[in-house]
C-alpha cells in the first residue's frame, strides 16, 4: 500500500452470496493496484457460508449484521466507516479484471472535476456481451442501463452518463455523504438510480469508464424477474421520480406516471404480476407524504441548473424502449474549473 490511508474502500455486502462470494474476493485480491482496504458486510446471510478474508494482503475488515439491511442500507453502513477517499462498490457476483481499480485510479487523474465513475459490465457467462454501460433516466420515470446484450466491442472511449450501476459504481466518499447515500428505505433496486439523480442535482457528474471492466451475473442473489424484484422495482421507480424530478417537468409528467401504473395494474392479470405490482403502488402511494417531505428537501439543495440536470436525463424515447445506450461526449472544464453547463438539446442526440 502506497500510504497509511488507503486511496479507495471496495465494498461488498453479501447477502447468501457463498456462490458467487469467494470469486470475488480473488478477483480483489489480484488487483494491479495495491492502494486500498476491502471491507465487506455478511448482511444476514441464512445460506451457511463462511466469509474467509484470510487470503487477502491489503487490509481487510468482516462486518456482520443479525438481520438483512437490504443492499442501501449495508453499503451505507459500510461507507460510514471506510477510510479510502474513494468508494468503490462491488457487488459479490461481480468479478473485476485485475485492472479495474487501477483504471479507476487513472480515470481519476484524468477527470479532476469528476466525483463519480461507472463500470463496464460485463455478462458474466458470456463476456463478449455487455451487461451494462451506464444507467441512463428518462423523464418518464423509467431507468435502463445502456446497451444491455450489446456486443462489448462498442466500448472503446469513455463518456458521459446520468449515473452508474453500483453493481461496480465508483464514488467520492465526501459526495457520497453529501447527499447522503443511498436512501435506505428503497432497500434495494433503484437505489443507485436515486442516488445517481440526487448527485447530478447536486452539480455533480459521471463518466463511464470504458478501461474499467467488471464480469456479472445478472440478478444472481435476487432474482431476475421474481416477485421480490418486480415489487421493488416497481415500488422504488414511483419513489425516484417523485423525488427527484425537479418542477416544472414533474408537473407535466406526473399525469404520464399515473397513466403508466394505471395500465400496469390494467395488465396485471395478463402478465401473470398483478397481485405484487398492485402492492408496490399501494405502498409507494401509503409513505407519499413522507415521500414528498424528502422531495422537498432534495430540491432545496438543488445545486445544478435546472437545465444542467434535464441535459443529463435521456429524452429519445427509441433510446428508451430499445434499451440504448446514451452515453454523451466528455465535456471538458475552463480555465476557471467550471463545467459548462449541457443543454437539453444535447439530450435528443
């Protein structure tokens, strides 16, 4: 290690991870760069894996909690006591290329001004194939990550995105706690979404690293499509547009927003999820005081321009039906260190 203080903090809450847990923890411990502390949190694990850290040469601490905090609130508990300037994320069935810290460190050289990095993610079982390059919003209240099952050879420059997957997300530690994290009552889904909009109405910005590669498989602990996932999902996304959108968008898409969850619960019995999706706007709609106070709160610090943020969101609406990507040219700072702000024409291109 290059200093008593390790430069980055690497999280991993596991949650009956044993599967997929000890690959990771390898793929940790063979990174180039030397320069930071793991810490994991065993999040109420009922699958009788043992976490061994024993193997790793760079400081490592076990966390252990009797109950499951859910994926928001562990890695808040991990990040609060992290010593690294940086955060990196990583979920247990996420496995780095052994350069992937080192990426990031360049990658933090090179953008000064920038406190937030995504990952490229990789699908696991075929890793010709992209996972994710970047979480992309749009205004209707929906989020995708880009170019999901796109061939990963399109990856060849860095840019610019709305947030990253914090499957492999990469944070300044004090921007983190600047707005406060994850919102722990999202539990999980959508809480890296949240966090990704808070940040950029804070001023603050993301670029996707094309260098920094991580292998995942795709809802190994969760689910891909159970009801755990759809109930949260479906909670969570009323939550972060509620939240987060700014007025006067927010007026004028809310009636969009109640169209939509109108004719989920209208499908419902065809999909064969009315039942679980019905209780998630149930729920969404019981805390909407509560929802709105944080509202309140989160606009008021607004930092960004409101046409900075909008510039930021993902308005071609083939992009989001088609699960494109939206990843935009890396704008560069004047003289003065100030980032010029991006207009919402950009965000058609």
């Amino acid at each position: 290690m290059a200093s008593g203080t390790p430069i980055i903090s690497v999280l991993v809450v596991a949650y009956n991870s044993g599967a997929h847990l000890p690959r990771c923890l390898a793929a940790v411990e063979a990174q180039t760069c030397r320069d930071f502390e793991l810490l994991v949190l065993d999040n109420g694990s009922t699958d009788g894996s043992v976490i061994d850290l024993s193997a790793m040469t760079v400081p490592a601490r076990l966390e252990r909690s009797a109950e499951n905090l859910g994926f928001a609130a562990g890695n808040n508990r991990l990040a609060g006591t992290a010593n690294g300037k940086w955060l990196a994320l990583l979920n247990p069935d996420a496995f780095p290329e052994p350069d992937w810290l080192e990426a990031v460190m360049k990658a933090t050289a090179q953008y000064p001004g920038v406190s937030v990095f995504g990952s490229t993610q990789l699908l696991d079982e075929a890793p010709e194939l992209l996972d994710g390059a970047g979480d992309h919003y749009s205004p209707l209240g929906l989020a995708w990550r880009g170019d999901r099952m796109k061939p990963a050879s399109i990856m060849t420059q860095d840019g610019e995105v709305m947030g990253p997957c914090a499957a492999a997300g990469i944070y300044r530690r004090d921007a983190f706690r600047a707005v406060g994290g994850f919102a722990e009552s999202f539990f999980c889904y959508y809480e890296d979404v949240d966090l990704g909009l808070r940040l950029r109405l804070a001023g603050e910005r993301c670029i996707q690293l094309a260098g920094a590669r991580v292998r995942h498989v795709a809802s190994a602990i969760t689910g891909q499509n159970s009801d755990f996932s759809r109930y949260h999902i479906t909670r969570n996304r009323i939550w972060t547009f509620l939240r987060c959108m700014p007025f006067p968008v927010f007026q004028l898409v809310l009636p969009l927003l109640l169209a939509q969850l109108t004719l989920i619960v209208v499908l419902g019995p065809v999909r064969g999820d009315g039942p679980v999706r019905r209780r998630a706007i149930r729920d969404a709609f019981v805390n909407f005081r509560t929802v709105m106070k944080q509202r309140a709160e989160i606009q008021g610090n607004r930092k960004a321009s409101l046409r900075a943020f909008l510039g930021a969101l993902s308005w071609n609406p083939a992009k989001l039906f088609g699960a494109k990507g939206d990843r935009r040219p890396i704008r560069r700072e004047n003289k003065a260190g100030a980032v010029p702000p991006t207009g919402v024409e950009h965000a058609a291109d």
